[in-house]
C-alpha cells in the first residue's frame, strides 16, 4: 500500500471513530490550532493498527458509543478528548 494511501485510509478511521465518541475536530481545532499536530501523531498511530477490520466493522456497527474500543491506539486519547 503506498504511504499516501495509507495515511488517507487512517485519517478516515481516525476521524470516524473521533465522530463516534463525541470528538469533534472542527470544533476542537477551531478552540485551539495547536491540536492539529496532535490530530496529525494520533493518524500516525493509528497506522500501527493490527485490527484495522476489526475497526471497520466495528464503526460499520455503532453510530456513536462513550468509548472506542479496546483494540484502538487512540483510546486514551480520545476519552480524554471527549471529557474536555
């Protein structure tokens, strides 16, 4: 998979699932610009995903939920994202 490609396919993962815990980017980087190198580290961890059609089905299942699964690099992260 070219690097490109890889980088889109988890900056969609990583927005979607941010969506379905309540995380909005728009709103968060409108607050504070900074966040979008954090947004940024957070997609590059998501490209270390070992299940990412685990990740699919799971968004594929759930139109929103109080916390991302437990397989997700970015869990932590985007429950504290959600709180503040």
């Amino acid at each position: 998979m070219n690097i490109f490609k890889k980088m889109d396919d988890h900056a969609q993962l990583m927005g979607d699932m941010s969506e379905k815990v309540g995380v909005k980017w728009s709103e968060k980087l409108a607050d504070n610009p900074e966040l979008a190198k954090t947004y940024r580290s957070a997609v590059m961890t998501c490209t270390h995903c070992q299940s990412v059609g685990e990740c699919k089905g799971w968004q594929a299942t759930h139109k929103t939920a109080d916390d991302a699964p437990d397989y997700c690099l970015n869990k932590d992260f985007l429950a504290g994202l959600s709180q503040g």
